[in-house]
C-alpha cells in the first residue's frame, strides 16, 4: 500500500477554489454583480446541475433526498463509518452576493479535489451537501430544507411551502428535476460530524483583522408574521380622529420593534423585513397590512422576552386604533451550541495553518443550526468587506477564501481520520 501524503503537507489549491466561485457566480449574475438564485428556479437548477457535474468529475457520487438536498460522496477505507459531511446552499437572495451559502459548498468540493489529487484516502467517507431553499426568500421559513432532515419540520410541511404565486417546494421540486426517488427516505443518512464554511455576514472579522471566525454558537431566532386589518376609506373626506388605518398600526410596531432590540443591545437583532400594503393606492387609507418581524439573540430568555414585549405592544397598538390583528410565530429555534470537538478541529486547523483567529457567535441562521440536533456540528467564517452580505456588493478577499478552504481541509481531517468515530 502506497504511503499516503503527510497531513501538514496537503494544500488546497486556492486559484481552483476562486476560479469554481466565480464561474457559478455567473449563473444569475445581477447588474451590479451579485446573483439572485431563488430556490427551485430554473436558475438554482442550472447551479445545482453545475455542482453535480463538478462532483461526479472527481468520481463522487450522487444521492438527491425528497427535499432535492444533495450528497456527494467521496467512500473513504471504513464504509461502515458515517461520512464527515460538508456543505451549505447555492440558492441567494434575490439581491444577493455570490459568495453567501455558495462558498460552504464548492469549498467543501475543494477538498475533495484536494485530496483526490494528493491520492489521500480518509478512514470514513466524506460528503459535500447542497441544501434547498436555505434562504427562505421565495419559500418561508429559512433552512426548510434541513430541517426536514432533522425531524424539525415533516416532509408534507417542507413539501407545502408556498411561494406568493401559490407555488409549492413540492410542485417546483418536481418540476426542475429534483424530487429525489421515493426509496431517498430523508430519515436515512446518518451522519459522523457536520462542518459549514460560511462568510461572517457582519464585520467583526474584518475589524479586527482575523482571518478565521471559530463558531461556537449561533443565535437563536423567532419569525412573525402580522395582519392588521382596519377600513379602506378615502383619503381626502375621512376625518383623522375615525379612521381604522391599518399602515399606522403596522408603522407603530416597526418603531416597537426597534426599540425591542435596542433595549437589549448590543447582542439582540430586531428587524422588519417585509411589508405588503393593501389596496396599496395613494388616496386609500390602507384596510389591510401584512408584515413579518424578526427576532434575534443568543440567550433564549432574553428571546422569549421580546416575544413578551411583541404581542404585548401589538395588542396595545391595535387596541388603540382599533384594528383587528393577527400574530403567528412562524419559525423558532433556541441558540445553539456547537460541538466542542468539532469547534476545536477548527481550531487546530487555523493553528496548523498560522491563520489569525477568534471566537465568535453567528447572528444569521444557518443549515448548521439544525444539523446540530442531528450530529456534531462547527461553523467556519471567514471576513467580508464591510460585513456586507444579502447584498449584491458582497465581496471576500482570496486570502480569505484560501484561509477557509485550508482550516475547512484540517477541520474534516480530523475528524475523518479519528479511529474511534461512532457508527
């Protein structure tokens, strides 16, 4: 048997890795050069077709679930072991950036390429997953997908999920091609460890200089969605004191809503993100509004403390308008730890490497929250400019890129070549 390559000497090729970025950042590529991608478009079927062929072209091969997640499997000496597993998502936001999701994945392809050029063959297999609908900007709620597969959601609800136009994950699933085959049960696929590289999506890296962010949890987070309904009535003959407007109830709460997360700075996040006016005309006083709200923190009590504050102020706001209201929680997950061993396989991989590190707790929300209920767990961030991201002017530097693809290598390693791994 031929002796294999020293780990310390193995290297990813950092050029293939921005050369793979930039020709999916081609597919959807926007005017100011981003991409927008949404989920089960035929443009997410052109990227997920892309990254297929790149996997198969390394000899890997290729499992498609019912929620049209996608395994690529390099087998490793060990088919018994359950595959160290690497991943994210190629759909964006409809003003996105091409390196949010896409990155975890084609850097996860990196090292397969990697260690297929070297001739290193680890002790468990290795996967690189492509989860549908991370984003949940065209189907809510985000990271449907992966949640699915960790028994979050069943699949008839992930199925469900519906688009503004009505149009269902199920339907769209099977009409790109990506209903995976009846006998791809979601329940199916054990996992040895889960790792994510990801873009910070904010600017501590930068700030301080680091070239690796060490994830050791991830915020929790609470999604609304609210309806005030009041009368439609003319703007011009209706006097101020008895009009039921519903814009001005929902505009009160934006403002309670900031002011929620101000209160518990410097850790909460509050936003309203989406706002749809009916019947939306300039001499209407608005009868109806829909908006959604979104919470973040990383203790849940504090979490479970906004929504106090939430329905409480949108009851008091209605009241004194006098709208009728409707409030749902649509999604909630408590923050997450991730796993010690896998947050220190990251670790010693930005040590093996030189790269500048630090500690740091994810505000978005990522398929590896969920992973995280299923198997060990880390996250791995590099920098972006600005801390922008969901944003077409998203950019990374390459050193970055090559910073990340390299711990992401050593991180895998570890854990792929540990000899006592759980079956």
């Amino acid at each position: 048997m031929t002796a294999q390559p020293s780990v310390r000497n193995l290297s990813i090729d950092g050029d293939r890795l921005w050369d793979s970025l930039m020709e999916m950042a081609k597919i959807g590529k926007t005017a100011k050069d981003g991409v927008c991608r949404l989920a089960l478009t035929d443009l997410d079927r052109e990227s997920r077709d892309l990254f297929i062929d790149w996997c198969k072209a390394e000899g890997c091969s290729i499992r498609i679930d019912k929620m049209g997640n996608i395994f690529a499997r390099r087998e490793g000496r060990n088919p018994d072991l359950p595959p160290v597993v690497m991943g994210s998502h190629l759909d964006s936001q409809p003003t996105g950036g091409k390196y949010d999701g896409v990155y975890g994945v084609l850097s996860g392809l990196e090292v397969i390429r990697t260690l297929n050029e070297a001739k290193y063959e680890t002790e468990a297999p290795l996967e690189v997953v492509c989860w549908t609908n991370e984003e949940g900007s065209r189907f809510a709620p985000a990271m449907v997908a992966s949640g699915v597969f960790a028994k979050v959601f069943d699949l008839e609800y992930g199925h469900s999920r519906a688009d503004v136009d009505g149009k269902t994950m199920g339907e769209e699933l099977e009409r790109i091609g990506y209903m995976g085959p009846d006998e791809a049960t979601i329940d199916a696929h054990p996992m040895g460890a889960y790792f994510e590289a990801h873009i910070e999506q904010g600017p501590i890296l930068e700030d301080e200089g680091k070239d690796i962010g060490i994830v050791t949890d991830a915020q929790g987070q609470r999604w609304y969605e609210i309806k005030f309904t009041g009368v439609e009535a003319h703007a011009g003959p209706t006097p101020m004191k008895t009009r039921k407007d519903a814009l001005l109830g929902a505009a009160r709460v934006v403002d309670l809503v900031n002011k929620i997360g101000l209160d518990r700075s410097p850790l909460a996040c509050a936003t309203v993100g989406m706002m749809q006016i009916h019947p939306n005309s300039r001499n209407v006083i608005p009868g109806e509004v829909f908006f959604t709200v979104d919470f973040r923190h990383p203790d849940d009590a504090v979490l479970a403390d906004m929504d106090k504050a939430l329905r409480e102020g949108v009851e008091k706001i209605a009241k004194e308008i006098g709208l009728q209201t409707e409030l749902e929680q649509i999604f909630y997950y408590a923050p997450v730890p991730f796993d010690k061993s896998c947050v220190d396989a990251v670790r010693m991989g930005a040590e093996l490497g030189g790269f500048s590190a630090r500690e740091i707790v994810s505000g978005a929300g990522h398929d590896a929250c969920y992973l995280a209920q299923v198997c060990p767990t880390a996250m791995i961030f590099i920098p972006c400019v600005d801390g922008i991201s969901h944003n077409e002017i998203e950019e990374v530097h390459k050193h970055w890129s090559d910073a990340g693809g390299q711990v992401l290598l050593h991180a895998v390693l570890a854990k792929a070549d540990e000899t006592v791994m759980q079956k």
